[in-house]
C-alpha cells in the first residue's frame, strides 16, 4: 500500500504486523493542502499511527477481559486509527463481530488491510463515523462493548464521545477507555462518570518502544507512559442525560 509501512507488535504470544503510515511528516503536509491550512486537533490525521493506548489496552484484555471468550459479542471501536485494537478483539474474541469506527474515511484502506493480515477480515468491518454527529439509527443501543483508545485530545471529544457511547450501548454494555492522561483526561474522567458507573481503572506502564508512533515520541524524550484503562457500565435504571452541563465545553 503505497505511503505505509509495517511495524510488528507482539500480540498473543507472536509478532504481528500492523500497516501504518509510512511518513507521518509528509502524510500531514499533504492532508494540511486538502483541510485547507485548517490543521487543529479536531482534524488531524493522527489515527494513521498506532498509539500506545491501543497497544496496552489489547494487552491488558488478553488478562483481563470482562466478557467470556466465546461470547457472541457485538462491539463497537470509536476512533479506530488503524484499526490494531479491533484485529485484536477479533482475536481474542473468535465470535464476536466488531465496528471499527474512525470519521477519516482514508483509514478504511488500513483497517481492511490490518484485519484480512490478521485473518479477521470477515469480522471487522470499517464504518465511517463521526461521534458529533447522531448515532446511525441501526446501531442504537446493538453494542455489548463500546471501546476507544486515546480518544480524548480536543475538546469536541469530551463533549460527544460520552453521549454516543451511550447511545450505542445495550443496558447491560459496558465501555472500555484507554487513555495516556493528557490533561483533558480528568475532565474527560469527570464527564464519563455523569453518564457511567466505573467498574474498573487500572494504571498500566507503557515502555516506548523504536516503532511507529513510538519513534515520534522517542524523538520528543517520552520514555515511559502510564495508560489508564477505565471500564464503565450503563448507569442502571437510567439512561438520562448527565446533570445539567456536565457535557459541555
Ligand atoms: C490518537 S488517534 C488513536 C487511534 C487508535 N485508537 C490508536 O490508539 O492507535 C484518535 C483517533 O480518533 C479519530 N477521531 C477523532 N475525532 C473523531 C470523531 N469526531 N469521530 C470519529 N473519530 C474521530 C481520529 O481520526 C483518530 O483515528
């Protein structure tokens, strides 16, 4: 695929590859000419890496997951990138079928590409989807498990993502987050819990590694991260709005 590359990760005891941009530098100076200049967080390509999140999340799941291994889960990944973390649900998950959701339309070409390397082709399928915008009237309350990793880094996200998450979610669902604690991730954590109860949050370290995005962090003196994963259920017996402007920016 022209303008990527593949970068290995280990994942399940083997070294799997993953289709990521090749560039990044050049990827961004062509995809500033086609926003127009308009390059803010709210629209920036970031998902044609892989970030640590994803990376320790799916391997935090591998020992930890919430669901049987055999369930016939339906989930649903926002702001999918590459789509890593859903191949990695796809596997550890043998039955379930994922949405692996981005609203940058050019990552389809990497999710499909990630998922048919893997052999999870015919259980991740790519949707283009913007969570500012209504949840498509078919996938309403359909999620077992709604998942994102490193999804809070503008303020658009913290007000939307809650809300649609929800939105996607069956009572009894249950929403994982993983998040490199940026400094929207308290607010983002306060907004969370007026629409979820937290079950689980877990600090897992992250050493970066010379691949990927890692490379760019490498470069800019980030050795080590802590991820949080955060793991919320429907709040029983409501699915009303959070008090009063909770949501808000
Ligand atoms: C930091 S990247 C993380 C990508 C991937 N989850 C990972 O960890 O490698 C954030 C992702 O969220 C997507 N995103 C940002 N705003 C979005 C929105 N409003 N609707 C859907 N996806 C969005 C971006 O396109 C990008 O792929």
């Amino acid at each position: 695929m022209e303008g990527s590359k593949l970068i290995h990760i280990e994942f399940m005891n083997e070294q799997r590859p993953i289709r990521v941009v090749d560039s990044f530098d050049t990827f961004l100076d062509e995809f500033a000419v086609q926003v127009g200049g308009q390059l803010t967080d709210e629209r920036c390509p970031f998902g044609v890496l892989l970030w640590p999140s994803a990376r320790i999340v799916a391997r935090w799941l591998v020992k930890e997951a919430p669901w049987d291994r055999d369930a016939p889960l339906q989930i649903v990944e926002l702001g999918c990138g590459v789509g890593f973390l859903s191949c990695a649900l796809a596997l550890l998950f043998p039955k379930a079928s994922i949405i692996a959701c981005d609203y940058e339309e050019h990552l389809e070409r990497y999710v499909k590409a990630n998922a048919a390397a893997w052999g999870v082709g015919d259980r991740v399928q790519f949707q283009q989807i913007d969570w500012r915008q209504p949840v498509p009237a078919d996938m309403k309350g359909q999620a077992d498990w709604v998942l994102g990793a490193d999804v809070f880094y503008d303020d658009s996200h913290l007000k939307h993502l809650p809300p649609f998450a929800r939105e996607l979610l069956k009572p009894d669902g249950l929403l994982t987050l993983a998040d490199p604690k940026r400094f929207r991730f308290g607010t983002a954590f306060d907004i969370l819990k007026g629409h979820f109860t937290l079950k689980r949050w877990v600090e897992e370290d992250c050493d970066i590694e010379r691949e990927g995005i890692e490379d760019f962090m490498v470069n800019s003196g980030v050795l080590k991260l802590k991820v949080s994963i955060l793991e919320f259920a429907q709040r029983r017996g409501s699915n009303r709005a959070p008090p009063e402007g909770r949501a808000t920016e």
